[in-house]
C-alpha cells in the first residue's frame, strides 16, 4: 500500500509542478510569441522566476519518487499508475490555470482514469518499499 502512497504524491507533485511552469511560462510570454531575438530575454527570466523555479522543484520531486517507485514496481504497474497526472492535470488547469476545458477533453480524461482504475486492480509482482518484497505465484519457491 505504500507504493500507492508514493505514488499519489508523486502525481500530486507533477500536477502541481505543470500548473506552476506553466503559469509562469504564460507570464512571460505574455501575449506576444516569443521569436529567436526573445528566446535568450526569456531563459533568464525563466531561471528567475519563482513560480517556475518552484515549478521545477516539484517536478524533481515527482522525478525523484518516480525512479523510487520504478525501483520498487514493476514498470506495467508504476506508469500506468501515473497516467492519474492527466486527469489531475486536466482539473488543475481547469480550475488554477481557469482555462477551457472541453466536453472532449473530460471524456477523454475520464477513460483514463478508468484505465488506471483497472491498472491499481491488477497486482504487481514487486510491491512495497525499503526492502518490503510480495513475489509473484511463479516466483514462489524458488
């Protein structure tokens, strides 16, 4: 169960991470497209900026328990389970970013979820953290 946990605050932390990038980006951007005589301009405010700097930071973490959760589950079990990121992606720009979000797009996020859905029911051979092994049927007795 704790691989769930891990995994829900890394989601938490991707999410939270593409909102704020994402805001700042905006921000810097303005309304104007940027063009290769603004492309330098814009690096360094973007390093300077505290909503993307944070942006980065919560996307380091998500990176951090991601290569911990890859450590500790299997891979068909652990990305699967991230996809959760697009709906809460989708409902965090809807709701801090106050962008459009269209009738496509929920559905769209809805279908994910239930793949993810069906992915958490499934058991992966490796479960469980520092150390903590379950072992598949097949590798019982070996």
């Amino acid at each position: 169960m704790r691989i769930i946990a891990l995994l829900a605050i890394a989601i938490v932390s991707q999410a939270t991470g593409n909102v704020l990038l994402s805001q700042g980006m905006k921000h810097i951007a303005g309304e104007s497209q940027p063009d290769a005589d603004t492309w330098f301009s814009m690096l360094v405010q973007a390093v300077q900026s505290p909503s993307i700097l944070l942006g980065a930071g919560f996307l380091i973490i998500f990176f951090v328990l991601f290569a911990i959760a890859l450590s500790r589950a299997d891979l068909s079990f652990v990305v699967p389970a991230i996809s959760a990121e697009v709906v809460l992606n989708v409902a965090f720009a809807d709701y801090f970013l106050n962008e459009t979000v269209s009738s496509t797009r929920w559905i769209g996020a809805v279908l994910i979820s239930i793949g993810v859905i069906l992915v958490l029911w499934s058991s992966p051979r490796t479960f469980g953290l520092a150390g903590d092994r379950t072992y598949a049927v097949d590798e019982v007795g070996r």
